[in-house]
C-alpha cells in the first residue's frame, strides 16, 4: 500500500501498529516538552542573575519568538520533503546546544544566541512528530483509521511533561540551596559558570539526549526517494505555497487556521495578564511569582485533562466539528468570566472569595476546552491533507497561532486595564468558536464516504479527503 505523495510501497507488516504509534508519539511528545518546561520557570530569573537587563531580558525573548515565526513555514516544508524523523531529530539537536548556552552563558550574544537555536528547534518541532504518528496509523490501518485518540494522548502527554518540567524547574534550584547548600558550592567551584538557576536547562540537556536517542530508534518511517540538495531547496518552497494554498481553498481547513489563531490570541492574553493579576492577589511580587508558577502548572495539567476528554466529548457532542464547537466555546466562557471578575475586582486589596474561585474556574476552563478542541481540530485537519503537505500544515496551523497571539498581546498592552484586556481575548476566542456553529456535509466528517479528488502534484494537500 502507498500513502498518498508517499514515498513508494510499504507493506503492513513494516509499520508499526495504531496502538504502539499512539504510545511512542505520546512518549516524543513528552520527552520534548519536559526539558523545555523545566527551563521555562528560571528562565528570567537565570538572565537576570547573568546580568541582563529588562531590555535584554525582552530582547532575547525576541530573538525566539522571531526565529520561530521566520521558520515556521519552510521548517514544516522541509519536513514533507526529508522525512520526519531526521527533522525531528534536528530539532532536539538544536534544543540541546540551545539549552547549553542557555545554562552556561554569561554574556548577552550568546544567551540570544540560545533563546534563537531554542525558537529555531520549536519550529523544526511543529509538525513531524504528529505528521509521523499521522503517516504511521494510516499505513497500518488506512486513511479512514482513527487518529483522535492518539492526538489526544499526545496532546495530554505534552500538557503533563509541560506541567513536570514547570515544577522541576521551580523547586530544584530551591532544593540545591538546603542543607549543605550544594548549588552555592557548584557555583564556587565552576567559576561562577554554573548557578542553581543553571541547574534545570542542565538537567533537560540529559533528557534531550534521551530524546535523540527515541527518535532515532523508535520511530520508523517509510524510507524516502533519495534527495539531493537542488531538490530539496526547490521542493520546500513548493510545498509551503501548496501548504499556504490549503487554507484559501478548503473552507474546513480555513476553519482549523482561523481557530487556532483565535486560540493564539486567548492564550497570549492569559499568559501576558495572568502575572499581573497573581501580584494584584497576593500583594507582593514575589508570592505573585510563586502564585503565576502554581498557574502555569495548573494550566498545563488542565490542558492535559481537556486533551484525556477530547474523545468523550467528540462522542457525547456528535462528531469532531460539535466537540471544537464546545471545546472552543467553553475556552471561550472561561475567558470572558476572567475578564468580568477582574471588572469585579476592588482595586485597593485582594478580591473576595466568590471572585476569586470564579477566577479560579475560568482559568481551568479556558486550558480544558483549548485542551479538548485540539485534538478534534487536528483530526480534521488531517482528513484534508495527505502525507506529502502534512507538516507544512501543522505549520501554517502553528504560525497562525503564533502571529495573531503577538498581535494580540502588542494590543493589550494599549488597552485600559482591568476587563477590557480579558474580554478582547475572549471575545475572540468566542468569533473562532463560532466559525463551527453551522456544520459542514457530513460526508466531509472523518470516517465519511466522499469522493476526492486526485492531487495535482505529489506535494499538493488533497482536497474532499473524509
């Protein structure tokens, strides 16, 4: 049997089956995060300690989300054309050495440097692990196989690895300095070149090399036509523009891009606001530190648990098109309810309990029904595009997130405070839950019998796929 844009036949018994797919995609998917996640908690802190000001605290921050949006496209194309597994493998490379600066630079060139290979290895990361995971269970079971279970499970398996490198990360330079005081003598005997702060991005340098290795030897893949250089420089622009396409052409696929740029702009929102607010609850800025470090965990673990549910609530809801409907639009409540309890809010001191476990439950609810939209999203998604544009449309997904969600966040900034900067992102969230009221035919829905039509070249996304 051949996939479609593939690379040539591939007999059943060469593949692996559905059920060890979705578990190695699930383990990928953690081993990535959790390094990533441990350095998320020190970051600033480990910066500052080096040195840095706020601007070049901002300004390395800069240099990752630019590289990741500068990539984002032709990392995804690059993907469709070499393979998976080897971008995949080149992504945990460069988080690696990304993660060596990160813990041993001490000056401002070669921390950005880290933060660039960091946002450089995320984009190369976008799309191969899920187009793999994809590409294996139709070669096993073919191109109606269900793919929801496994997305979610990968999606879960982030959120948790996300959720642990977050708390590894906030309490192992904490713990280096009990007792005989370890990090102080580490530091002392390296020179200053390693801190406590350090300590985290270390640790997630091991578990990259765990993740190498995985990668290397866990996921097989179809083998590919031999590519040359020429042809990979010509066939990468090819297939973004193809990948680009997609989304003017097939109204479904709009409906997955858009969504997941209304996504961009409620979770930056959350991210931008949420510090803020935690200070604002506890008085100080360092309890509202250590409140925004329990969040973010939280929110990570409610992302997780949203994910676990995306099945059930596809079922329940009716099919995959119902449970984004719910999912986005219970993101959506969530947000707006954070935005109408920081309207709430008395200004002079802490808000009162009612407001404040109203808050509580609107947090969960934006990370639970993002959470449990994604894996239906995706699973549409992959209906409408074949192994040959995969990744590039995980891509053109991911940077449309990306780019409304640093729109978003530039405007926030101008906006008065208290609810007006909650209920933009909201509100948005709510437009993008509200492209899925009305259905589409339902022979357009997974496991539906309509006819598609060829592709025009082997890098062309099919349109009508059910």
């Amino acid at each position: 049997m051949t996939e479609a844009g593939g690379a040539g036949p591939v007999r059943r018994s060469d593949v692996l089956d559905p059920r060890t797919a979705r578990r190695r995609y699930a383990v990928v998917c953690a081993l990535f995060w959790l390094p990533l996640g441990m350095a998320i908690a020190p970051m600033v802190a480990l910066l500052t300690e080096r040195g840095l000001g706020l601007a070049a605290v901002a300004g390395c921050v800069a240099a990752h989300s630019l590289t990741a949006a500068v990539l984002e496209l032709p990392t995804g194309g690059l993907s469709d054309v070499l393979g998976r597994r080897s971008v995949l493998a080149a992504a945990g490379l460069l988080d690696l050495v990304a993660l060596v600066l990160h813990a041993l630079g001490t000056t401002v060139w070669v921390l950005a440097l880290g933060m660039a290979l960091k946002g450089a290895g995320r984009a190369l990361s976008s799309g191969p692990a899920e187009a793999w995971y994809v590409d294996t269970v139709h070669a096993s079971a073919g191109p109606d196989a269900e793919l929801r279970t496994g997305l979610a499970r990968g999606a879960a398996a982030t959120g948790a690895a996300l959720a642990a490198g977050v708390l590894i990360g906030g309490a192992l330079p904490w713990l280096l300095g009990l007792g005989p005081d370890l990090g102080a003598r580490i530091e002392q005997a390296t020179g200053g070149l390693v801190l406590p702060l350090s300590a985290p991005a270390l640790l997630g340098v091991a578990v990259e090399i765990v993740f190498l290795v995985y990668v290397l030897t866990a996921l097989p893949e179809p083998p590919r036509p031999r590519t040359t250089l020429r042809g990979v420089l010509s066939g990468v622009p090819a297939t973004v523009m193809a990948g680009v396409r997609l989304g003017g052409r097939d109204a479904l696929v709009r409906r997955v891009l858009l969504s997941a740029a209304a996504a961009g702009s409620a979770l930056v929102t959350v991210e931008v606001l949420t510090p803020g607010r935690a200070v604002d609850l506890t008085g100080a800025p360092e309890t509202g530190a250590v409140l925004f470090a329990g969040l973010a965990c939280a929110g990570f673990l409610c992302s997780m648990a949203g994910s676990h549910l995306a099945p059930l609530l596809a079922r329940v809801a009716g099919g995959s098109e119902r449970a984004v409907l719910a999912g986005l639009g219970a993101a959506a409540a969530g947000l707006l309810l954070l935005g109408a309890t920081a309207a709430a809010a008395v200004p002079s001191g802490p808000a009162g309990p009612a407001p404040l476990a109203l808050a509580v439950l609107g947090y969960a609810l934006v990370y639970v029904g993002l959470g449990a939209a994604g894996p239906s999203e995706n699973e549409l998604l992959h209906r409408r595009v074949d192994s040959a544009g995969r990744a590039t449309a995980l891509s053109v997904q991911s940077l449309a997130l990306q780019l409304v969600g640093a729109g978003t966040g530039m405007v926030v900034g101008h906006l008065p405070g208290g609810a007006p900067r909650w209920l933009l992102g909201g509100l948005v969230l709510l437009a993008g839950a509200l492209l899925w009221a009305r259905r589409t035919p339902a022979a357009t829905e997974p496991g539906g019998s309509a006819p598609t039509r060829p592709a025009r070249t082997a890098r062309t996304a099919k349109e009508g796929t059910s």
